[in-house]
C-alpha cells in the first residue's frame, strides 16, 4: 500500500468529516445553550438541501442557494423556538426532544407531498465540476471546496464566541442564564439567535451534502444519527469537540474503509463505545452536566 | 406501538378459533355461491424507505393489472382485489403483514416483495401455510432447493441472467475489472454471477470492495479502486445506493479511466442523479418502455399505463409488477378459480406475453424465463425527451440456457 493512496484516503476522510462537523455543530450548540436535544436536526438538514436545490434552480445560480437557504431555513428555526420551543423551556429534556421528534415526521411527510418521494438531482455547480490534479491522484474539486468552506466557517464562528460582545452574551447565557437576566440582558432573545443558528447550521450542511448525494426525503435520518455520534464522541454541547470528533469520525471512516470496507459503517460506532468507556462526557464534555 | 393481545385474557388460539367458528357461520349460506366470491391477491412491498420510488412503481402497475382483469369482467365471474402493504424493507415487518394477509384478509395468493431479504421472509411464511407466492425481487434464493416449494414462483429477473447478459456486452477476454459492491444477499449474488461471467470470458478480477447496506457516502471507496487501475468498475447496489454511488464515482472521474457497468440499471435512479452522471453507464433489464418499437406487448402495456397514470410512462420495476400479477390471474383464469393446487398446476403450463415478449415459468424451479435487456443510458444531447433515457444495447431472448441448471440449484432432475 503506497503512502500516495493513504494520503488520499485521508483527504476523503476530511471531506467527509467536513460535512459531519457542521451539522454536529449545530446541533451541539443547541444542546449545550439551550439544553434542547433537536430530533428534527436531521430534517432540517433536508429541508436545507430541497431549499438549496430549489433556489438555486429559481436563481439559476448554486451560490444564492448556497447563500440564502440556510438563512431562510435558520429563519424558519427561528419561528421554530418562537412558536414551538419556547413554550418547553424549564421542563424535563424529554419534553422537547418528543416535540422535535414529531417535528421532524411532519417536515419529512411535508416533503414527500411537494415534492415527491423519490431522489432528484442536485447538480453541482459548473466552477467546480471535475477532479484537481493533486500530483499524488485526482480530487473532486467540489469536495476540496466543501473543506475550505467548513473552515472558513468555522474560522467565523469562532471569532464571534470569542471575540465579540455578542459571542461573550451567548457564552455567558450558556453559563448562567439567570445572571444574565439580573444583568438585564433578554436572553429570550439570545436562545431565538442560537436556535436559528443550529437550523441554519442544519440547512448549510443540507446544501452541501446536496451535490454529492442524491436529494431525498429520508437523506436526514442517516445524517441525524452520525451528527449524533459526532457530538456524544466529542462531548455533548462541545464545539471544540464536535469539529475534533467529525474529522476523526470522517478519517476513521475512511481509513478503516481502505482495510476492511465493509466495516466502514460499523467503526463509527465503535468509536462511540470505546469513548463513552473510557470517558463517559465525551472527549470535550464536561462532567456531570445536565441541561 | 403496543402489540396487539395484551389486554384481555383470551388466548390467541382461542380467539382465532371463534373467530373461524363465526366466519364459517356467516359464510354457510354463501357456500353455494362461492364462485362470487372476490379475488384477493396480497401485494407487500417497500413503500417506505430507500426502494421507496421503484415499490410505487411495481404497485400502480400491479393495480393495473387487476383493473384490466376487472374491465373484462373479472376472473370467472369474480372480482378481483388488491391489498397493499408497506413491508418497510424489513423482514419482520414483511412477515408480519403477509401473515396477516393470509390469515385476516384470507388472500388467495401473494405476490410482490423487491429486497432479497424481505422476499425470504414472505416465502418463509407463504411456504409454510400452503399460499401461492410471485416473487418480484431479483434475488432468487428461494428458487434454490432448500428454499422452493411448489407454492413459490419467481418472477423477477435473476442475478445470473442478468450479469451473464451486461458482462457479454462489456466484458472482453483479458479487460481488468474491480467490483463495488453492496454486503448482503442481492450484492453478493451479483457478485457471483459478474465473476462466474468473468472467468467464462476470460477478464481478470482485479479487486472488490464491499459497502455497508444504505450507505451515503462512497468517497471513502474512490480512491483504493482507482488504485486497482481497472477497464471496467461493476456496481452492484440497488435503489438510492445505485444512484450515490455513481454519482460519487463520476465526481471523483472515475468515467475518464474506466467503465462503469451495473447488474441492473434503475429509471428512476436515473432520473434522480440526472442524465450526466449516467451518460455511458450500462446495465440489464427486464422493461425499458422504448421498447415497444419492437414489441408489440410493450406497445400495449405502454398505451394501458400512460390512460391509468395521466400519461406517465411504466419504468422497469413496475413491469414485474405487471406481469407477477398478470401471470398469477391468467393462471387463475386457466385453472378456473383459486385452488391453490389447480392454479400451480396452471402457473408450471403457463407461456404468458405481457410486457416484452414470451415467458414462462421453469417446471423445477419455478423461475420466469424470460428475455434481458441491457441498456445504455443516453448522453443529454442524444435524448429526443425526457423520457428518452437508455439506448438498447441488447435484447437476449429468453431460453433455459440462461439459467442455472436445476441440479444445481439442488432440484432432483
């Protein structure tokens, strides 16, 4: 095995990666802020996809379907929180996890009766349409550009918890939301921004899963249960720990389909297992924490 | 949802017991007319799930076939019905449902089922109470000795016809060819029956790769069979993993360095990855609807679909639908009702022509003979419309020959 294939192999591990960390991230911080376990994450990120799929065809253009869809989807998460979640806050976890989990029937189902059930296509933008010469093998370039787009991102998104007034409020809310509202601070409002955040989150992985699968009414149940493992790997609430755990999710996935393809599947639950053993809050949990 | 008989205390054998004592009660006066009595044909298959487009195919087209037979009166005088049920692509569930189809609903006969799983566990349950099943599933297991019973038909299309069928058109003696292919029953069969062709012509194996069941990504795959430097990439999937895996192979340019050739190329997945991805993808066939050029049943089958569906056009997994119906009620017709050992007796003399062509089924394994195709799917400039998918590449008459012998399979000859 020449190290040319490895080296491959671990870029389509990244690839893939990518795409886990954002959908993980979204739904880690919706956990670790407002404690709501979200089961319609997974279809949401369909939701995303048809949005894409469908403004890009009305613009004629993937980047406005790129751009607006997970504006307009997180929008609609946001009346989501506003209508539906906000009404659950301070009940057990159970509560809206049971009304996500409906939810996710009901926009599934929504799906299926606009537009069919069966996969459309999602055409990948002409720009990046092709493979790139690496020297060492040949790359999809649209996946070289979902890599850089997942870390651009990221690179935003960390700059705004860290180093913005704004960002500051979201991780002192996360901490103790009482504090802040003693401080005067409407933290309604806050958790309105982050819910938005999560979907919209949901929705951008949603468009750039798009072209490289078939488009679906059911394409979210599968990405639900490894955004699942993702955040449990990395740490329940951890954003740190969902970017950590979906590139060593997407790597290991990869690797272990280079030797035993068949099990591709199977290790990232393996992972899971030997995780929650070793450390039960996840890699960047913290312990003990309920929400 | 809490399974039924756990409230109160009377006894499953009990109740069914009452329940016969009574329905014999309510029927005693029907006993001299019996010949009224509708026809009830059980039809599960996945409507829900990843064979979702190709199930809903094989029922509208199934209720086309009862629709026709109910246009003519019937069959013998008596109406016939079609009870659907969603198995859910699973075995349990597709159990479950058959037997309730035979136990409840009392159908006469089964037909239906596409995943190779699913179809053994409805054979399971119709085997073991004596009720007629046509299989429309390609995997053909049950046609092997330690699953048949006289009761099981096998409408589909098998593994071996249709590999034997694509590989004569893609394969040349000393060609390269590597294998994706998916792990469990229907991969695997393909599997056998692409390299069983292989060695008969004479290509060299040069790697296989098995993919997890359902999976979405196939990247992770790309590169390591890029590495084995191919002429020909066999897939052998179904459904929705068809389309993402050519769709990802395409991405990664795997057309530019090899062929790209399937056990069984899907309309619908075709239609659902668009015409660029498949351009130049082959693959076998039971129906392609273009072929009524050069058949007359097709024609029919054709110009009967488009009035029931508002002008939409049959694909090929709907056509089983069709024509495991059909061949069930035609035999029907024969043997003059529903005795199950009259209308078997009918199924084994039966020479049917409903969609391609003629077929019959093989006395010892019950499996259709029946005519392949293997299509190429057509370049979007090359497309009249956009119906216009595949060109014929072949259309293999159907023959004894193209099936496994049936000692092989295990049937005392």
């Amino acid at each position: 095995m020449d190290l040319s294939l490895i080296i491959m192999q671990l870029l389509s591990g990244i690839a893939l990666g990518a795409v886990l960390v954002i959908t993980a991230l979204g739904l880690t911080i919706v956990f670790g802020m407002l404690g709501v376990v979200n089961f319609a994450h997974g279809a949401l990120f369909m939701i995303g996809a048809y949005a894409g799929l469908y403004l890009a065809s009305l613009t004629g253009s993937f980047w406005w379907g790129l751009l607006l869809a997970p504006i307009l989807i997180g929008a609609f998460g946001m009346l989501i929180e506003f209508v539906l979640i906000r009404r659950l806050y301070g009940r057990s976890i159970d509560d809206p996890l049971l009304l996500t989990f409906g939810l996710s029937y009901i926009l599934v189902e929504g799906v299926r009766i606009v537009f069919g059930s069966d996969g459309i296509p999602f055409p990948t933008p002409p720009q990046l349409i092709g493979v790139l010469d690496l020297g060492i093998g040949f790359f999809p370039r649209y996946r070289l550009f979902v890599i850089a787009l997942v870390a651009v991102v990221l690179l935003v998104l960390w700059l705004t918890l860290e180093k913005t007034r704004i960002g500051l409020i979201v991780r002192a809310g996360a901490r103790d939301p009482t504090i802040m509202q003693v401080l005067g601070v409407d933290i309604g409002r806050v958790w309105l921004a982050i819910f938005g955040l999560g979907v919209g989150l949901a929705a951008l992985g949603g468009v750039l899963a798009g072209p490289m699968r078939s488009v679906n009414p059911e394409m979210g149940s599968l990405v639900l249960a490894e955004a699942f493992v993702v955040t449990v790997i990395g740490g329940l609430g951890s954003i740190v720990g969902a970017v950590v755990a979906g590139l060593m999710v997407g790597i290991s996935i990869s690797l272990v389909a280079l030797f035993a393809p068949e099990m591709a599947t199977i290790v990232m639950f393996a992972l899971m297992a030997v995780v929650l053993l070793i450390r039960p809050q996840g890699l960047f949990g913290v312990r003990g924490r309920t929400a | 949802m809490p399974k039924s008989g756990s409230t109160p205390k009377i006894s499953r054998r009990t109740a069914l017991a009452g329940l016969s004592a009574s329905a014999a009660l309510l029927a005693m006066p029907r006993l001299g007319r019996a010949a009224d009595e509708t026809i009830r044909i059980g039809f599960p298959t996945p409507l829900t799930g990843p064979f979702a487009a190709e199930a809903r195919d094989q029922v509208k087209c199934a209720e086309l076939a009862v629709k026709l037979a109910n246009d003519k009166g019937g069959i013998g005088g008596r109406k016939v019905e079609l009870l659907v049920r969603d198995d859910k692509l699973n075995a349990g569930e597709a159990a479950t449902r058959t037997l309730e189809l035979i136990e409840k609903e009392k159908v006469h006969a089964v037909v239906g089922a596409l995943s190779s799983a699913v179809q053994l566990a409805v054979n399971e349950v119709t085997r073991a109470r004596r009720v007629i099943y046509v299989s429309i599933s390609q995997s053909d297991t049950i046609n092997e000795a330690k699953d048949f019973s006289k009761y099981t038909f096998h409408e589909a299309l098998n593994p071996h016809m249709t590999t034997a069928a694509v590989a004569r058109q893609t394969l040349k003696k000393g060609m390269k060819v590597a294998h994706l292919v998916a792990d469990y029953a229907y991969g695997h069969e393909m599997l056998r029956g692409f390299k069983r062709a292989q060695t008969a012509i004479g290509a060299d194996n040069v790697g296989e790769i098995l993919h997890p069941f359902g999976a979405a990504d196939y990247s992770t795959f790309m590169p390591r069979l890029m590495s084995m430097r191919p002429d020909v990439l066999c897939i052998s999937n179904f459904g929705r993993d068809q389309a993402n895996a050519i769709k990802q192979a395409v991405d990664f340019g795997v057309k530019q360095q090899m062929k790209i050739v399937v056990p069984v190329i899907l309309h619908n997945q075709r239609l659902a990855v668009g015409p660029d991805v498949f351009e130049g993808v082959i693959g076998g066939a039971n129906y392609y609807w273009g072929l009524e050029t050069q058949s007359k049943s097709a024609a029919a089958f054709n110009t009967a679909f488009k009035a029931a569906n508002g002008g939409a056009i049959p694909t090929d997994y709907g056509a089983y639908g069709y024509s495991g119906v059909g061949s069930l009620l035609a035999a029907m017709q024969t043997a003059g009702g529903t005795d199950t050992d009259k209308v078997v007796d009918a199924l084994e003399k039966l020479q049917y022509d409903l969609t391609k062509g003629p077929q019959h089924y093989r006395k010892c394994d019950h499996q259709s003979v029946q005519s392949v195709l293997v299509l190429e799917s057509k370049k979007k400039s090359a497309m009249a419309n956009d119906n216009d998918l595949f060109a014929i590449l072949a259309n293999d008459t159907g023959s004894d020959d193209m099936l496994r012998s049936c000692s092989e399979l295990g049937h005392a000859t």
